[in-house]
C-alpha cells in the first residue's frame, strides 16, 4: 500500500509538471516583456482583468453593472461571480508578500496554469478512481500529447472562465462517481454536489449542465435497474445531490445572488426548481421499478423502457420552459456567432485532438455498451454522458472544442480498458496482472503516433503558433496605449464599483466628458481595460456593433454607431483592424443577418496543374463600412478621419483551395514576411499547400478613426460635372503617404456640396496623421484652385466656400 501511495505521488507530479511546462515554455518573454510590465494574451483576459481589478479595490463587493461593456447604458454583467472572487481574493492574498506594479495582471497570468494543471490532476484521480493508479497516469500522460485546444485556454496569460469550465466539469464527474463508487453518507452526498453549485456560480451556461445532469441522471438509473442493484441504496444518493445542489445555490441566491452567474433571477429559481425535482425524480424513477418488478420479472424491459419514458419527459421539460429556451438559443449563438472561419471542416474534430479523437470516440461507443453488459463498468455512464455531450456540442456548433479534449483523452483510455477487461473472459485471470502495464504501453504507443503519423508533432507554443493559436497582435497593445494617452479622459473611471445610487432606472448616468469607442465586439475588452476607455460593446457576440460594421453607406453606419443614445452621449471613435476585415468578416456579418452564402466566383486560375476558383464575398464586403476604413483608410468618406494607425503591419486577403473560400489575415513579425507579403499582395500569391491567396491588402494592423461632423465644402463649377477634393496625408507611425480623395458631382446648375474630415492646420506637433499641404480641387487633370479648413470648422461642421466660376 506504502509503495502505491509513493506510485501515485511521482505519477501526479509528473503530470503536473508536464501540464506547467506545456502551459509556460516559451511564453515568459510574451507575457513579461519587461520585469514591471504584463500583456495578456487575448481579449478575454482583459474582461477579467478589470473585473478582478474591480472586485479587489471594492472587495468583496461585486460589480454586476458595467459600464465598461456596453455603451451607453451599461449592462448587468454576468460573467464575474465566484471566479472574479476567486481571482480577487488569490490577487490580495499575493500582494501581501509580492509587490508589482501590475499585481492583479501577473496573479491572473498565472492563473490558468495553475487550473490547468489541476485538469491533469483530475484526469488521473478520474482514471484511478474507475481503474487504477496506471490508468489515470495513461490518461495524464496522453492529456499532455494531445491538450487539443484545451491548452491554449489555459496557457500562460489566458485568463478567462474557458479553463474554469474543463476544471469544474471534472470535477463534477469526480465527485459523482466518488458519490456512486464509495459507501453512501449524507456528508458524502452534500460534497459530491458543491462543484455543480459551484459551476453555476461561474458560467452562463451552466444550465446546459441541468440538461446534462438529467440525462445522466436517467441513464445511471436505468443502468442500475438492468442490473437489479438495491434500488434504496442509490436512490438516497441521487436524492441528496439533486436536492442538496438546489438547496445551496437556493440560499446563495438569497444570501449573495451577485456571486450567482446566470442570465437572470427567473432562469436562477427555474434550475434550482429543477435541481430539487431531479433529487426527487431519482429515488421516484427507482421506486417505481421496484413497483413494477412486482408484475414484470424482466428488468431489461423496465430499464429501458423507463430510460425512453424520461427521454420524452426531459424533451418536453426543457423544450418548453426558458431554461431549455435560454440553453438552445445559447447554443445556436455559440453555433453562428463565435465560428471565425467562412468555411466549417469536420475533419477539424480529428485535425486537433488526433489519435486521442479516434480513440475518443470509439471510447464513447464500447463505455456506453459496456455500463449495460457488465455491472461493473455501470459508473462509466458518466464519462459517457458528458463526453459525449461536448462531442455533440463541437460537431453541431464549432464551439466548447476546448472542453472536448481531456474527454477524449479520457474516454480513449477508458474504451481501451474496457477491452482488455472483457479479454480476461477469454484468456483469463492472468491478464490482470499485466494490464496496468499494458495500459501504459498503448498509451506511448498513442502519444508515439503523433510523431509517426501525424504533421502536428510541435505542439508547444512559439512566437508563430501564439499567432495562430490565440489572439496575440502587438498592433493592439500599440492602439490601446495609444488612445489612452492621446485622447481626451472620460469622467467614469472603467474601474469604479456602480451601486443603485450610480444608476438612474438600471442606466448607468454619464458624465459630459464620457463618450463610446466602437470596434469590433472582441477587441472591446481591450479598450476598456488598457486603454480605460469606453466600448460601445464587448463581451459576448451581439448585432449591435456587427450592423455598424456591415453598414453599406456611410450614412447607415452613422445611424448605427449608437441607436441609443441621447443627448451628449456620444460615440467619439471608431477602430477597425485586420481581423475584422479579415477572418472574422463572415461571423460578423452573420451576427448582422446579412447572408454571406450566395458568394460571386470572381475569375478562375491554374495554379499546381488545376483550375482554382477565386470567390469573393461580393459587394456587401466591398460596400461595408469596415472595408472602406480599414482596407480603403476612409477615403471618399466625410465623417471618419483616420488619426493613427499601428507601426505593426498585417496582411488580409481571400484564401481559396478551389472548392471553398474564408478571409486570411497576419500580423507581420519578421522581414522575411514583411518581404513575402508586402510582394504578393495585387498579384496572386501563393498560399499554403493547395491554396492561393488573392485580392490581397498589406498595411497597418489597427487604424483608429475620429468621428466628427465635418465642414461643409461648396462652390459652383460646371453644371453635372465631376470634381475630385484631394489632401495628402502622412502617418509618423506607419510611414505612409495617404491620399484623401472626395469625388463630388455638380448638379444641373453647376452647384457643388461636401463634407471632408480632415484639417489642414497643425494643432500639434505630436499628430500622428499630419496633412501634407492644402485641399486641391481637381476636374480631371487639371487643379482648379486649392484652400485650407481648420480645425474648428471641422469639428463645428461649418461652411467654407472654396471655388466658384
């Protein structure tokens, strides 16, 4: 016993160690570029960052309105609950015996690691809780092979809830199957169900796992009846950890119902009703076999008839009441909204998780049969239920694929030593003396498979694999400080804890200096975290900011920018970047309702001894606002003047294979790309592999736009005659020469009228965008004449007259 305890140790330390170095290797120069600063990676982190900063100077108060999220008006927030106290708390308890500068920033750093090493731990005490010691070290060990896109989620700087859903739902299945393994007791049942009330203190979607509880719940019982256990025994389990995890989360409600993260009070008492329904359901579904075993002496019948009775009812259940409204529509958002990519591959499922997604599977399958052959395996209904369900979940919506891989990890080893269980029926006891050791063996011989066989075998992060795997873009760090020190303060600290008494009918009263920054949704927690600004949205995926970006005129966009606002409440600027005009184009403009399915085929080419089709999205690409800032830096447009852009260059373009098509972006981080991509962007460049990128855009990662009303330019020249307003622009900071140009028309009486962004008197020497000389107004070649606008005539809108013939 002494020497497995010893065992057991060195397997876990072994596997901890392993999940801290995948987790940290190569990303200390990234995260800590300096010895006092800290960037995180992402744009999530920066939402917990504040929310933790919040929590730590008003502590242990909860800020659930922030106005740092949704201008103009704030929203209730959600997302902070338990992990936001969680990470406050761990931040005060370091900054006792550490002193930084950005204390909160270096804690949350290192957070993820520290959870993603406990996926690790409870993988083993999982794997040696159904088996054995060498069975949990085999699913540790193939975990740190094939993390799949479990670890970036929880690497060094990626500080968000992600990572606390893979933990808890481990651990939920950990103390289940503790609660079903071990002798019963009321303290044991009562423990068993603090992880599942402490999901619902962490995630908005933890009432998927109600959905999941039941259905596992169900299959547990029916597995049981098969088996004709003593029904009383585990109906007092079922019991108390229903009715215990809706008693908890019922007096947190109403104790502290700011830690409670769910979308509202009404969803909250619905899954705490259902909680104590399913403690009650368990022990009535056992009693009523038990009745029935009286009159039908066949068991199968009776289990699976209830298991197919409690189908129907929980379909009915959660299809009609908001709980199962909330969890679809939940779903179906995560399905159109978060998917990045125009085109959705399968094969993705098993490009990341590899051999343990084969094996994963298979898992899945011969667990689920095994729970209603033998009765010993009846415990892996558990693992089958929630593996299977996030299985589900990534090949029906593209999302959660972070929480799939340690399942998989988990059910491959698991399906393989169900077979070699079933082997001893066949060549007998003396098998069981090796299986502990074969179970090992497979397992290398898995994780050798990934050198062998597959492409992927570097799966530790680099500077290029930190691009593709997250969102990492220095040209952000650059505009985020940038618009802190260079624009005008706000009157609401993003920081500041708003109570009742800071609101005015739920709304968040701003100040006069206040005003909005839009930008794409995901890049919003950047603006209200370091440049302490305010977004006009952030967080979770909405239409709101999609419709600005998809505006097809700039007068659209203008309505868009804020509907509702009123007053001085104001949207000041705009920030558009490579990725909003890249890869992300297609799922915003999904969010917006415009459909993007009836692509143009632009031209074919032969490229490789093939025709590759070229598609484009067409004009609503074309015509969007988005393209016409980033891509078209504003021209021709009257109200957004370009202010800065990033030193950091990126290159958009369409990638085609011939078949299929989706936006491409890069940030440049070498000059051996900054030579390939600036070269390959008019003509057709090659891709990767089989693919060819075309219509191709190289310059600035992040642009920045102040909105303003713009003077009003106007003159007579010949009647229906076409004039161009010319201004040259130049850029300190990307070192562009940028050419404005506002084509306007004359009507039937020679009359001209405009409006131009931009000024021409210097106000500053530290202007990043400076313009060159005055406007020139051109009538095809020739120069009529030139003229000056000020400043003060931008901003007030006012009229100059500037030719007249």
């Amino acid at each position: 016993m002494k020497t497995e305890k010893l065992l057991s140790l060195g397997f876990i330390l072994i596997i901890v160690a392993g999940c801290f170095i995948t987790r940290t290797i190569n990303l200390n120069s990234t995260i800590f570029p300096s010895e006092d600063e800290v960037r995180l990676l992402g744009v999530d982190p920066y939402f917990y960052l504040r929310q933790a900063e919040t929590a730590v100077q008003n502590y242990p108060k909860i800020s659930k309105v922030d106005h740092g999220t949704h201008y103009p008006n704030g929203v209730y927030s959600d997302l902070t609950g338990f992990y936001t106290v969680f990470n406050a708390t761990l931040i005060k308890l370091v900054d006792v015996f550490y002193d930084h500068p950005q204390i909160e920033a270096k804690v949350l750093a290192y957070i993820p690691v520290i959870l993603g090493c406990m996926i690790g731990l409870l993988l083993f005490l999982i794997g040696s809780k159904l088996f054995s010691i060498y069975h949990g070290f085999s699913i540790g060990l193939l975990y740190l092979f094939f993390p799949g896109l479990s670890l970036p989620r929880s690497v060094l700087g990626f500080s968000d809830h992600h990572v606390v859903e893979i933990v808890l739902s481990l651990w939920i299945i950990y103390s289940l199957i503790h609660l079903f393994k071990e002798s019963f007791s009321f303290k044991n049942g009562i423990l068993a169900s603090i992880p599942l009330v402490i999901f619902f203190t962490c995630w908005n979607g933890s009432p998927l796992y109600v959905i999941l509880y039941a259905f596992t719940l169900l299959l547990i019982n029916t597995v049981l009846i098969y088996h004709n256990y003593k029904i009383n025994n585990y109906a007092k389990r079922f019991g108390v950890y229903g009715i215990s995890a809706g008693l908890q989360l019922f007096i947190l409600h109403l104790f502290w119902p700011e830690i409670i993260v769910l979308f509202d009070t009404r969803i909250t008492f619905q899954v705490i009703l259902v909680l104590l329904v399913l403690g009650v359901l368990g022990p009535t579904q056992l009693y009523v076999a038990k009745f029935l075993k009286k009159y039908i002496t066949n068991h199968k019948i009776i289990a699976f008839g209830l298991f197919g009775f409690g189908l129907v009812i929980s379909y009915l259940v959660f299809n009609n009441t908001n709980v199962g409204v909330r969890a679809i529509q939940m779903m179906n958002m995560q399905a159109t909204n978060l998917v990045e990519n125009a085109v959705i591959d399968y094969t993705r499922f098993f490009k990341i998780n590899e051999a343990a997604g084969y094996f994963g599977l298979f898992g899945i399958v011969v667990s689920g049969l095994a729970g209603f052959i033998r009765k010993e395996f009846r415990a892996l209904s558990l693992t089958t239920v929630f593996s299977g369900f996030f299985v589900w979940m990534w090949l029906n919506t593209f999302d959660m694929g972070y929480m799939v891989s340690p399942y998989m990890c988990l059910m491959s080893i698991i399906g393989i030593s169900v077979i070699i269980c079933f082997l001893e029926d066949f060549v007998g006891e003396k098998i069981k003396q090796y299986s502990n050791y074969s179970i090992i063996g497979i397992s290398i011989i898995l994780i050798l498979s990934k050198f062998a066989i597959t492409s992927n075998n570097q799966y530790y992060f680099t500077e290029q694999s930190i691009r593709q795997g997250i969102i990492y873009q220095e040209g952000w760090y650059s505009a985020a400080d940038w618009i802190r020190e260079n624009t005008p303060q706000i009157d609401n600290p993003i920081n500041e804890f708003l109570d009742d008494e800071k609101r005015i009918n739920g709304n968040v009263s701003y100040g006069e200096n206040d005003y909005g920054i839009i930008c794409a949704w995901d890049f919003g927690n950047i603006i209200n975290q370091r440049a302490k600004r305010i977004p006009v949205w952030s967080r979770w995926p909405a239409a709101k900011v999609p419709k600005w970006m998809m505006s097809q005129s700039e007068q659209e966009s203008l309505r868009n920018l804020c509907p509702d606002c009123e007053g001085h409440e104001k949207v000041k600027y705009a920030v558009v970047d490579a990725r909003s005009n890249g890869t992300y184009f297609s799922s915003k403009a999904n969010t917006a309702g415009l459909g993007l399915s009836a692509y143009n085929t632009q031209r074919q080419t032969n490229y490789g001894g093939r025709t590759i089709n070229l598609f484009t999205f067409g004009s609503a690409f074309d015509n969007s606002i988005v393209n016409k800032l980033y891509a078209k830096d504003g021209n021709n447009l009257s109200h957004y003047r370009l202010i800065w852009d990033s030193p950091q260059y990126g290159f958009t373009s369409y990638i085609s294979d011939g078949n299929t098509f989706e936006r491409y972006d890069r940030e440049m981080l070498t000059n051996e790309e900054h030579n390939y991509f600036s070269q390959n962007v008019e003509t057709l460049g090659d891709g990767t592999g089989n693919r060819v990128f075309y219509q191709g855009y190289y310059g600035p990662w992040v642009k920045v736009f102040e909105i303003v009303k713009g003077a009003e330019v106007k003159g007579k020249f010949q009647p229906n005659a076409s004039l161009n307003i010319i201004l040259e622009l130049q850029s300190n900071t990307s070192n562009r020469t940028i050419v404005y140009t506002k084509t306007v028309e004359c009507d039937d009486t020679g009359k001209f009228s405009t409006r131009v962004p931009y000024a021409t008197d210097q106000l500053s020497e530290d202007l990043s965008i400076k313009a060159q000389g005055n406007y020139r107004l051109n009538h095809g070649n020739d120069t009529l004449g030139s003229f000056d606008i000020t400043n003060d005539d931008i901003i007030a809108g006012n009229t100059i007259e500037v030719y007249s013939k």
